[in-house]
C-alpha cells in the first residue's frame, strides 16, 4: 500500500534545506512505497493547497543549491495574516492534509516552526520535524543544518576584515546574525581571532571592551576586530529588558491583561530602540578609544548560496534518518543530531527550549584562554 508524505519549509532560510529535501524525497521514492508532495512558502502553503511535485528529476539537482526549493514563510497556522485580518487557519490546514491523505508531514524548519509543528500535532496530525537555523539554538538536538555554512561565511568575513582593519589601523566592528543566541558569533569569533566577542548570554560593559582595546593600542597594535551578536546587549539594556519581562510574566500571572498588554507593546518599543545598537557601540568604542571605527553588518550574506560539505552531510543524513523513523511508525518527534547518530525527540520536549551558549562551555573558557574579551 502507498503511503503519502507532504514536506515544508518555514521560518528564516538556511543552507543544507535542498539536501534535507532531496534526502527525504529520495530515501522515500527508493522505497517504492511512498509518494512525497512539497507545499510551498511554509505553513501558508499548505492553508492555500498550493503544491510542488518531487520527482527523481527535480530531487536530481538540488543538492548543493542554496535557499530552499519549495520557499519558505515566517506564517504560523494560529496567526495567519489573511487579507487584512490575521486569523486562526488551523483547521484550514488539517483538512488539507487530510485532502492529500498524508499519512506524515515533515516541516523543516527553527524553535519557531517546532511550536507550530507541535500544534499541529496536537490537533491530531502525524508530524515529524528537522531542525535547521544558522543560529543552531534548537533545543534538544546537538546542532542544526546551516549553522556550519553560516559560521564558514561569517569566518571569512572575518579573516578579510582583519587585513583592512591592520591597514587602517582601525576597529572594525563586524554584526553577526543571532538575536537570542551567540553561537554563530562565538564560533565565527573563534575562528576568525576577533580580539573581542560580544553574545546575547553575556551582557557586555562598553568600557571593558574599550579598555581592552586599549591594552592592545599599548602592545603596539593598532587595530583590533570586534565581533557581535546582533542581540548581544550592554549591561544596563539587558538590566531594563529582563525586568520588564519579568513585570510582563508576573501580570500575565496575575491574570492582568491589561497591564501585560502595556508591557509587551514596551518590550516592543524598546527592543526596536536595540536594533542600532551595533552602530551605537561602534561610534562608543571610537569615542573612547580614539581609533577610527567602522560597522559591517554581514546580515543575510550568511543566509545564502551554495551549503558547506559538513550541512549538505548533515541535512542528508537528517532527510533520510527522518523517513527511516517514519517506516518503523515513529511520529510526533524532531528528528535529532545526538553524537554520531540521530534520535527522535518527542515535539512536546522540544518546544521552548532554546538552545542558548552555556557559560561554561568549551568555546566560552577557550576564547578567554586566548585572551579574547567577551565583554564582561
Ligand atoms: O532565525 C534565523 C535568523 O537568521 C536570525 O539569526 C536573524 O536574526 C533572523 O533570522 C533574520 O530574519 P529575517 O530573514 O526575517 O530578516
């Protein structure tokens, strides 16, 4: 009997998606048992039926391009933006995947789209999930596909700022991709030599990195290249945000809606306020200094083109585990990266748990060790 699997992509993009596709779609069809059909642009996709057919000849070409195949969208089933309104399409959703009589759906995707897998899984859907994120802070799993493409990129940029930087004779402070998480930054930092790293998990004092800096200018080295989190915060912004979160989950706690509402529409505004502030320590770090300073803001150049070897292996193996499981009956699980190996984990523990850099880790004690300043 012919089973039938749909698979999506949602949440922000990132290299390794086409092999996690093609390894699905692949390990399925040399099943001779199972059809695959890809809905497009995420989860809006699958509302709106609108389909891609995966062939061995589309499956044929995929595995070193960049992007994902089917698109992707940041839309979640609950709040889905419709017309002028945003409504709950939940329902909408789980009677498409009955129309395709899908016997599994796979959605690739971050923590975001792990919640709204779950969901989904909650309303009676057969679910499995892959993780991918450049940002590698899925919860439960040892890393995610895209995070090594990233890091390549973001070392790169390093290395040839660095050149520039000794030139000139200049700070150069270059923003790398990951509001909640620093790994990307930390990992890039590492192997880039950045004599300073700033990450979201560590509040940072802007006269601590100045001084730094300094002690170098003593040595008699005149440039120096700093590489931050675009969440990373200084130690007074982190100090106002967690408390007006802390106001916001006592209110929501008390029952006081109004308040929570007032709250988050701070949060908002004031987390808004943060988005500059990679230019604003730049310009702190000339004041103090008296070095000449620049900002390069890698953004979505880390996003895009072509998968390093590591992603395409990783996302393959993952693509292929994850119809493995499928086959021996295992749904309503994350398909996991554990060691050498993969292991589903159940979608309910995988929810919430962002995998943020703990500060005892490896990478944290080895960057102090080669007297790097992390801003603390
Ligand atoms: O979630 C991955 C990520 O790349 C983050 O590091 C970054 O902050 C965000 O996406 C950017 O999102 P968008 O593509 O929507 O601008």
């Amino acid at each position: 009997m012919n089973k039938h699997i749909g698979i999506l992509t949602a949440g922000g993009d990132s290299p390794g998606l086409n092999a996690a596709i093609r390894g699905i779609g692949k390990t399925a069809l040399s099943s001779g048992k199972i059809q695959i059909v890809g809905f497009r642009d995420g989860f809006r996709g699958l509302m709106e039926n609108r389909t891609m057919r995966l062939d061995w000849e589309v499956l044929a070409s995929i595995l070193t391009q960049g992007g994902t195949i089917l698109g992707t969208s940041r839309d979640k089933p609950h709040k889905m933006p419709v017309g002028s309104e945003v409504m709950d399409m939940t329902e909408v959703i789980c009677d498409n995947y009955r129309r395709h009589n899908l016997d599994a759906l796979i959605c690739i995707g971050g923590g975001g789209t792990q919640k709204n897998a779950y969901r989904l899984a909650q309303k009676g859907l057969n679910i499995l999930t892959l993780p991918k994120t450049i940002d590698n802070d899925v919860g439960m799993t040892d890393c995610t596909f895209g995070f090594n493409t990233a890091m390549e990129i973001a070392t790169e940029a390093i290395d040839r700022l660095h050149s520039t930087a000794h030139s000139h004779h200049r700070i150069i402070v270059v923003e790398i991709m990951g509001h909640n998480a620093g790994w990307l930054a930390l990992g890039a930092g590492l192997a880039g030599g950045a004599d300073v790293i700033l990450i979201p998990e560590i509040p940072y004092d802007p006269l601590k990195v100045a001084q730094a800096i300094r002690e170098r200018q003593h040595r008699g080295t005149n440039f120096s290249i700093v590489a931050v989190a675009e969440g990373a915060l200084a130690v007074d912004e982190h100090a106002k945000i967690t408390t007006m979160k802390e106001n916001k989950s006592k209110a929501k706690a008390e029952g006081d809606t109004k308040i929570s509402k007032k709250l988050s529409e701070e949060i908002k505004a004031f987390s808004a306020t943060l988005t500059k502030n990679t230019l604003r320590l730049t310009n702190q770090l000339e004041e103090l200094t008296g070095l000449e300073s620049r900002l390069t803001i890698l953004g979505h150049l880390q996003r895009g083109g072509t998968p390093s070897a590591a992603d395409r292996v990783l996302a393959t193996r993952l693509g292929c585990a994850c119809v493995e499981y499928f086959e021996k009956g295992v749904g309503g699980c994350m398909v996991a990266v554990k060691g050498d190996s993969t292991v589903p984990v159940p979608l309910e523990e995988v929810v919430g748990k962002r995998y943020t850099v703990p500060l005892d880790h490896d990478w944290i004690r080895a960057a102090r060790n080669v007297n790097t300043c992390l801003g603390d």
